[in-house]
C-alpha cells in the first residue's frame, strides 16, 4: 500500500521528534509539530498511527506508550521523506588541516567526523589494485627453492619451495624469466587458467614447481589487499541510551576494534556503492540488520567513498543509533567527500606510507 500524503507527514513528524528526543511519540506530539502541517484532530492522527503500525512503518513498544520508527520506516524515511539540507554546512579549509601522509590526513578524517557527528567513525586507506612488481627464485639448498614475491605496495612474501632434485643454474634462470615474464604487472584477476597453463606448458618438467610459486603469489596479493583502517569515536556509542545496555556495548565496541570485522563490513559496502552509478557521493544508508555483521541490529551505518586521482578509492563509514541524524550524517560526509576530493585533485603533497 502506498502511503498518502497525510500519512507521510505523520510519518516524517514521528520520526523527526524520535530521532530528536530518543522517546516514544504519542498523537499530542504529532499534533503540535510545527514543521508538518496536518490541520487535523488528534483522533484522526491516531487511526492514521494504527494504520502506519499495521503497515510495519512504526510500532507501539509498550501499551499506553507512543509509538517508535521501525527499520522500514527508518528506511522510508531516508529513501523517500528525508529532504537534503538548503546549505551544506562550511567547512573548506577548516575541516582538516594540511598534512603530508595519507596516515596523518585520514587519521583527521575519522577524529574530525567523530567530533562533528558524536557517533563511531572509521575511514579505510585507498584500495589500490595491487599487482606483482617482481619474483625472483633461489636455490637455497640441494631440496629447497626460495620464492621471493614481491608486490605493489612494497608487501614481500617469501615461500619455501621443495623440489625433489637441485635444479642448474641455468634452469632458475628461465623459470625467473618465465615468471616475471607473465606475472610482472598482473593482479590476482589477471592470473587466470589460460595464464596458468601456459606457464606449465613453457615449463616443461618444472611445472610442480609452479604451483607452489602461485600459491605464493596469491597469499602475497591477499596481504596486500587487506585494508588499512582508521577508527575514533567509539565511546560515543556510550552517549545512546538505547545502546545503553552493558552486555550489548560491550559486543559493538568489541565489533568495532576487530578490524577484520570492519574489513569486512566495509568491502562489502565498497561493492554496493560501486553497483549504485546515481549516487554522485557514493553514499549508502545501512539500516539495523542491513549489515552482514552481528549485534549491529540496533545501528545504523553511513558511508561514503572518496576518490584518487588515478582511480584508487577508500570508504568512510559513520556507526550510530538507528535514530540518528541522517540529514546532518548525510550533509557531512558529502562535505567531506567534496574537500577530500579538493585535497587530492589539486596535487597536494599527501604521500603514501613509506613515501620519501
């Protein structure tokens, strides 16, 4: 059933006091709001709350109470009644300061939005495609090879390989040329069957050898990969009675320190706002049990994502209450979005770890 326009305008007036007082919202309320206007009797704003129940938008948390949004209606609300702030609030030049390390900058970033917001914040490193810049074989002894895989962003893995007879000289040789031959430059996409097998065939006797040595590959790639994340604001959790209860807190504080968790969490967000072409800023609205991770039923997430100028991209996210405020979640992250891509469109000196 799709709602009318009163029933909308009682909706959005719920919501709004909810998300402002964290207390359930009785017809009186909805009456009184001055940023709706309804013109009608509190009687009639009662049938049409039964309604909006019935319909799954808000429920009634105890008798005698008012009523609270549900994760629909939060999810209509920010879909749908949500209206985008006139101006969005000033904060070139002032919202972070000049640095010269990735580090440092989106260290900012997360310290900044916690402040701003009062919520858990956590913004991820960029995700660069990483490919293999170079292998290099060793004959250790008699029995063992040394495979040392280096790849992009400097991630070096070493894998011991065992051979059954010493290979010659010569033989490491062109198995070094064979290898970097094929693989200097390819990401784990680009290893493919067809590649594979075409190395074997070039090998000849040698290609046991070669399947260790992808293994390698893989494993170096997979380190290299894993997203480097910035947290702040977790105790703000704290600030939210409704987040209030010890056994629960602890579980999203415990939620939002394993970074594996969040790594998670955000590549899959990283996916979605990729699929999502009309969405300028990238930015997603995860509500209560949209997340794949545990406990975070009464949270919702925001994020966005920011760009390099060579096609690299990171993610911020924003953790709060289900009632938090969207709008003003909503109106910074594009902000900072727009002075992030500021920073690096004009060529700021912001070096990557282990720049010189």
């Amino acid at each position: 059933m799709e709602l009318d326009e009163r029933k909308k305008k009682i909706l959005k007036a719920i919501i709004a006091n909810y998300l402002e007082t964290g207390e359930p919202v009785g017809s009186r309320t909805v009456s009184k709001y001055t940023d709706v206007d309804l013109n009608v009797s509190p009687a009639t704003i009662r049938n049409e709350m039964a309604d909006l129940e019935d319909l799954g938008y808000i429920t009634q948390p105890r008798t005698s109470a008012g009523r609270v949004p549900t994760d629909k209606g939060y999810r209509f609300y920010v879909d749908t009644l949500m209206e985008e702030k006139e101006e969005v609030e000033e904060t070139k030049s002032s919202l972070l300061e000049r640095v010269d390390r990735m580090e440092l900058l989106l260290k900012q970033v997360a310290k900044v939005l916690a402040y701003n917001t009062n919520y858990a914040t956590m913004v991820t490193a960029p995700n660069y495609r990483k490919t293999v810049k170079f292998i290099q074989l060793s004959q250790v002894d008699i029995s063992n090879l040394l495979a040392v895989i280096v790849v992009e962003g400097n991630i070096i893995k070493n894998q011991m390989i065992h051979v059954d007879d010493m290979l010659e000289n010569e033989d490491v040789l062109k198995l070094n040329i064979l290898l970097n031959t094929f693989l200097q430059g390819a990401s784990l996409e680009d290893i493919n069957l067809e590649m594979i097998q075409a190395m074997k065939a070039q090998s000849g006797d040698y290609a046991p050898i070669l399947e260790n040595i992808f293994q390698g590959i893989i494993e170096a790639i997979h380190e290299a990969k894993e997203l480097e994340i910035y947290t702040s604001g977790a105790t703000n959790i704290l600030k939210y009675p409704e987040l209030g209860d010890i056994t629960r807190t602890s579980e999203l504080l415990e939620k939002f320190e394993d970074k594996n968790e969040l790594s998670h969490m955000l590549e899959e967000t990283m996916g979605k706002t990729m699929e999502d072409g009309d969405n300028e800023h990238g930015i997603q609205v995860y509500i209560g049990g949209e997340t794949s991770v545990q406990n975070m039923e009464d949270c919702s997430l925001v994020t966005a994502t920011y760009k390099m100028p060579e096609g690299a991209t990171g993610t911020i996210g924003i953790i709060g209450p289900k009632r938090m405020d969207y709008k003003k979640v909503v109106s910074t992250l594009k902000n900072l979005t727009i002075e992030l891509d500021d920073i690096f469109k004009k060529g700021k000196e912001v070096k990557e770890d282990g720049g010189n």
